[in-house]
C-alpha cells in the first residue's frame, strides 16, 4: 500500500496500480503548468513516485515534509501550484493519451484536493528533505511522452519506464 499523507490530517492510501494512474495523471498536468523552480522540484518529487523504478507499495510522501519556501508569499504560491495542478487533472488533461482507463483517478485526486486544501503549508517540518533540490529538478521532457523526465535520477519519463 501506497500512502500519501496530509500532515497531521487525512491520508490517501491506494493500490500500487491506483498510484500508477495518480502519478501518471498528475504529471501529465504537472508537465503543463510547472513553470518557476518549485514546482520543478514537485514534478521531480512526482517521478520518484515511479514504482517501475522505486518498487511497488515503497511510494508516497507527506505534505508535512515538503519544502514549501521560506515566506508566506512562497507556501502561498507553492500551494496554489499543487492545487491548480490537481484541478487540471480532475479536468481530465490529456488522459485520452493514456493507453488505459483511469476510471478511480478522479476519487483519489478530489481526495487529495481536499488534503492540500486543508494543509497548512507554514506546519510544515522544515529540513524534512523529502523534495528534491533545485539541481534535480525535473527540467528535462520526454521528447515521446511530453512530460518532464526524471533526469537526474534515471533517464526517462514514468511512461518510457512502465513500458508505455
């Protein structure tokens, strides 16, 4: 079992294949809208979720021990980042590009919507680490799947590393 957890709040415990398509439908989103060096460092965060290469049900993070800046300004707009990345997912963003129906996904993002929604940022343990640092941010995309790659960690996307 897979457990993302919301800090002191709510978990959300999945399947391995229910993370698989939670991953794979947030970085299709994450992929769109990263644009400043945090949330480059989420998406990298995202392909270490890649059980193909971490193993299956040893995946998962708390919100708790993300990096969420320094300032309120930063958690603000890190935070507004994750919420407006689960939106474009819960709008169903390029899943017609999957090569299967993700016909759960929909549950499992409102779940964790609701998770970030209710997470305050300035709770969370600072020096946690769980967030890769801005030099292994996911900046590199996958020229066949357009999402960004898990460089430096390995080569390739979670698509080109589940087979897809």
């Amino acid at each position: 079992m897979n457990v993302f957890h919301g800090g002191d709040g709510p978990r959300l415990e999945m399947s391995n294949g229910a993370t698989e398509v939670f991953v794979d439908v947030l970085m299709l989103a994450v992929s769109t809208l990263a644009r400043e060096p945090w949330d480059f460092r989420f998406a990298a965060l995202l392909t270490l979720q890649d059980q193909s290469v971490m193993g299956r049900g040893a995946v998962g993070f708390d919100l708790a021990e993300l990096d969420w800046g320094d300032t309120p300004q930063e958690r603000a707009a890190a935070k507004d980042f994750l919420l407006r990345v689960l939106d474009l997912a819960l709008n169903s963003h390029r899943w017609e590009e999957l090569t299967y129906e993700p016909p759960h996904a929909e549950g499992y993002l409102r779940t964790y919507r609701a998770m970030v929604e209710e997470f305050a940022p300035a709770t969370a343990r600072t020096g946690a680490g769980v967030m890769p640092r801005t030099e292994e941010a996911a900046t590199a995309s996958c020229v066949r799947h357009r999402v960004l790659g898990a460089l430096p960690f390995w080569e390739g996307c979670v698509f080109c590393t589940a087979g897809v």
